[in-house]
C-alpha cells in the first residue's frame, strides 16, 4: 500500500494525472493537494470523486506549518509536485505570487518530505513536474536536450527554474530521492482558457477577435495531456533517481499556422463558410521577452524508458475541440466574471 501526493490535481494535467493514477493503482491511496486557485477546478475529477482510493486535500503549499503537518499525518511515500503558477502572461503582471507558489512552495514540501521521511528513503521519491521554458529559447535549428544550459527570460520560467534547482539541491545536500521531468506545451481537455488553444476555441465559437502575439512566428511543440500523464506515470515507476527527462510532442507549430489549423477544423465542426474563423485573428501587442522556439529531444525518455506520443496531432487537436464543444458549460462555468477582468485587462485595455 502506498500513500501518494499529487499536487495541483485539479488543475489541468494535474487532473489527468490524478484521474489515471486513481484508475491504474488501486493498491495506492492518491491524496490530491490543491489550493483551488482560479486555475483549479474540481470539476475536472467529477467522474472519480467517490473512488475509494481518491482523497482530496485543500491546502497551500506557500503555508509551510500546514504542509509539515500534513506530511507528518499521512505519511506519503511518494510526491507528484504539479502544484504551480503556470501562465507566462500572468506572471509579467505579477511575478511575486509565482516566486511565493513555485519556489517558496515546493521548498515547503522538500522540507516536509525531508522531515517525515528522516533519512529513510526506501521507496520514497519526490517528482517534481517541470518545463521546457527553463531552458530559454531556441533558434531556428535544434532542441533542448536534458543538458541544456537554463536560460529562463519570464518570470515564470525562472520561478519553476528556480524550483528545479531546488530539487536538485536537496537530492545532493540531503540525498532525498527526487527525479525532474521537463515538458513541452500541453494541450487537450480541461485547459484554462488563458491558455492559447481553449481561448482561440472559446473566441472562435462565441465569434470574438482571436489575439495573435506579434507576427504568430513564435513556435511551440504541441503534446496531448494524456500523454505527458502517460509519462510522468513511467517516469514515476521506472525513471532512475537523481536523472532529468525532457518531454515533447515532437510537434512543431507556428503560433498563426496553428491558428489556420484550429480555424479550418472549427469552421467545419460549426457548420461555418470556409474563411469565417480566420476573419476574426487579429495581430496584437507582443508579450514582453516572448521566447522564439521551443522544441524538445525526448530521446532519452524514448530509449530508456520505452516512451512515445501516442496520438499523432491531428487526432489529438480533432478531440481536443470536440471536447471542448461538448462542454460548453465547463467553458461558461469558468470564463466568470474574474476571467471577463483577466481578459479585458490583458486583451482590451492593454
Ligand atoms: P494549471 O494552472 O492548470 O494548474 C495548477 C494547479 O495548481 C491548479 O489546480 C491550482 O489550483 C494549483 N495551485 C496553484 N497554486 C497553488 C498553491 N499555492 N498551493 C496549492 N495548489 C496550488 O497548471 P498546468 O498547466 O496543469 O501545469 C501543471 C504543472 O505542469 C506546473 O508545474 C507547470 O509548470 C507544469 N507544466 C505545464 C505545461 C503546460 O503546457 N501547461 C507544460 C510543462 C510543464
Ligand atoms: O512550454 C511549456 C509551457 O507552455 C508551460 O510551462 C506553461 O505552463 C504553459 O502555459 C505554456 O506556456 P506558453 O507561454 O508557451 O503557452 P501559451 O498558451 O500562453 O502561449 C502559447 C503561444 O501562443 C505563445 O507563443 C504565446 C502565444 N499566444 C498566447 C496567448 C494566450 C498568443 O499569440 N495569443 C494569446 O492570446
């Protein structure tokens, strides 16, 4: 019997992987920390609540007494550290609450792990969940690899940095079992529509302008969830403590080719004349120090723990926007009056 913690569980992959974990280990108890920020949403895990291995906690990982007391009542034998600030855009307006979630919060939990596991570490692990952005931007040619040097340019991306160097910190000063995996752009269901491909849904269906930073040149390298889930489920059982393990989609996309692709599949699913959707994009202020490229080598994930994608992308983006059409109240349910304030301050009075 086990005792996992997964933070961030009713965020987006976080709700994925919480969602898989409880299905393929019913020998292991998942606790589910989560603050319930803007971002979480516990009607992402609807169809597992009342599973007997699923337990939800409502705390915040910044509160350091109560991260320390709940590691000393459950006793977790492994962490899944999903818990985080997540969106670039956010963090130029305020950079503090990321230092205070992604850094002071995972410091938290490294010290209540470290404290409850007091240097019995058989079968303990701490995973911390990463991303690609903290090694910066790429060129025209080649991919992050796991020795790439870090070059955060957000502060998002030097918080989780941060975060990072942390971890690694605490497997060599105090020989906690931790390993790191850092992933490229997720897409797919349950996706705060801060994010660009549900907001380019969501503005297509209700016919609003659809914001393309600057030229669209920039490139991401597109992964489903469920496949980023997939792997932090092999990494978890199968990765070698103290190692790093990038993850990408092997998926590059243009920012505005992507927005053709979503437009052309949307103007058919909605019964729309060809040309309706990519009427509404409209070119708008660059964000400020907007990496140019990101693109993963997931090699080392692929020969040494037998990893691969497993849709391809024009599968996963066909399902991702019929999810999102099948559940226009999800949609609705979210986009509250806080979204309307964080997308007229973002989008209208920038
Ligand atoms: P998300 O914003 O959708 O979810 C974050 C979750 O963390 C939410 O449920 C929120 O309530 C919770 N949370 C935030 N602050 C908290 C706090 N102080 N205490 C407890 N819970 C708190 O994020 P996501 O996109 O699902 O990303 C999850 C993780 O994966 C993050 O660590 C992110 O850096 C990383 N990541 C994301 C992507 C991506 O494309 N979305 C790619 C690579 C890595
Ligand atoms: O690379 C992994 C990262 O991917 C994760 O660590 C982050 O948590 C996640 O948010 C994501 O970061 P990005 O900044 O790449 O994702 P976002 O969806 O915000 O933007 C994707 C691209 O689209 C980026 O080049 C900015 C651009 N964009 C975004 C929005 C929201 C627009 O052109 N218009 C928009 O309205």
């Amino acid at each position: 019997m086990k005792k996992i913690l997964i933070t961030g569980g009713a965020g987006f992959i976080g709700s994925h992987v919480v969602r898989l974990f409880v299905q393929q280990y019913p020998q292991y108890q998942i606790y589910n920390l989560d603050a319930l920020t803007y971002a979480g949403n516990l009607e992402n895990l609807k169809d597992i609540e009342n599973e007997p291995n699923y337990h939800f906690l409502k705390a915040d990982i910044v509160d350091e007494s109560v991260m320390n007391d709940l590691f000393s009542e459950y006793q977790f034998d492994g962490v899944v550290h999903l818990a985080a600030e997540s969106h670039v855009d956010r963090s130029i307006s305020d950079p503090l609450s990321f230092i205070r979630t992604n850094i002071v919060g995972t410091v938290n939990l490294l010290n209540a792990a470290r404290a409850t596991w007091n240097g019995n570490f058989e079968n303990k692990l701490f995973y911390h969940i990463s991303t690609d952005e903290v090694y910066g931007s790429l060129g025209e040619t080649g991919l992050f690899t796991e020795e790439t040097p870090y070059d955060p340019r957000s502060p998002y991306s030097s918080s989780k940095a941060s975060s990072d160097h942390l971890v690694r910190t605490y497997y060599h000063t105090y020989g906690i079992p931790v390993v790191i995996s850092n992933c490229s752009n997720n897409y797919g269901p349950n996706q705060f529509p801060e994010k660009l491909i549900p907001l380019v849904i969501n503005n297509i269906k209700k016919m609003k302008p659809i914001p393309v930073y600057g030229k669209g040149e920039n490139i991401r390298d597109w992964l489903f969830v469920i496949d980023h889930a997939r792997a932090i489920d092999m990494i978890f059982h199968k990765g070698k403590v103290g190692e790093t393990y990038n993850i990408g989609g092997i998926n590059e996309w243009t920012n505005i080719n992507l927005i053709h692709k979503m437009c052309e599949v949307l103007d058919r699913k909605l019964d729309r004349e060809p040309g309706t959707s990519a009427s509404l994009i409209t070119f708008v202020k660059d964000r400020a120090g907007h990496d140019m490229r990101y693109a993963i080598d997931s090699s080392k994930l692929m020969k040494e723990l037998g990893w691969e994608p497993s849709l391809q992308f024009e599968e996963g983006i066909e399902k991702t926007i019929d999810w999102y059409l099948d559940n226009e109240e999800w949609m609705n349910r979210i986009t509250d009056g806080s979204y309307e304030k964080y997308y007229k301050d973002q989008y209208v009075n920038r």
